[in-house]
C-alpha cells in the first residue's frame, strides 16, 4: 500500500507542478518569473521521460518511442531557447516544453 500512496503523491506533485509551470509560462508578466518556470519545466520533462523509459517493461515495446519523442521535445525547447536566433524563440520554446510536460504526465499515468 505504501507505494501506491507514493506513487499517487507523485502524480499529485508532477500534475501540480505541470499546470502551475505551464500557468507561470504564459501569464507571468516578468520575464524572471518566465525564464524560471521555463527552466522548472525542463527540469520536470527530464524527469517525466525518465520516469516514462523506466516504467515500460519489455512487453511493451510497442510504447518505447512515446517517451522517447516527449524527451525529443524537451531538448528541441531547450536548444531552441539557447542558440534560437529568431523572434519569437521563446514563444516556441515555452509552447514545445508544456506540451511535452503535458503530454509526458498523460502518458505517464495514462498508458
């Protein structure tokens, strides 16, 4: 039992640091305040696809590139933000870093 309460405190804490990072991201009005929750989500899609690779045993290896593609995002967002060169990189990078902690927490819990 006690790790099925575990397991459930930590979905409770990625869910909550997901929307609250994701919330911070886009109506923070300081760019502190952005650049913060930004580095704070890519800490957690590092984490997500951790624990996603982790959890998926050998018989499903059908789901192996799930994860895989949701570290894919996280790494294009935080290579975007460091050498993007364009306008709107930032918009780019935080749009890509969400939808992969999204998508990550989903399917962390849901698959």
């Amino acid at each position: 039992m006690d790790a099925l309460l575990s397991f459930l405190l930590l979905f409770i804490i990625l869910a909550m640091i997901s929307v609250l990072g994701t919330f911070l991201l886009f109506f923070a009005r300081q760019v502190k305040v952005q650049k913060f929750a930004f580095y704070l989500m890519i800490g957690v899609g590092f984490l997500v696809t951790f624990l996603n690779i982790e959890r998926l045993s050998h018989e499903y290896f059908t789901l192996y590139p799930v994860p895989w593609i949701i570290g894919t995002l996280t790494v294009l967002s935080f290579t975007i933000e460091i050498i993007g060169k364009f306008h709107y990189k930032f918009t780019l990078a935080k749009s890509l870093v969400s939808l992969s902690v999204i998508v990550g927490v989903a399917s962390l819990f849901l698959l």
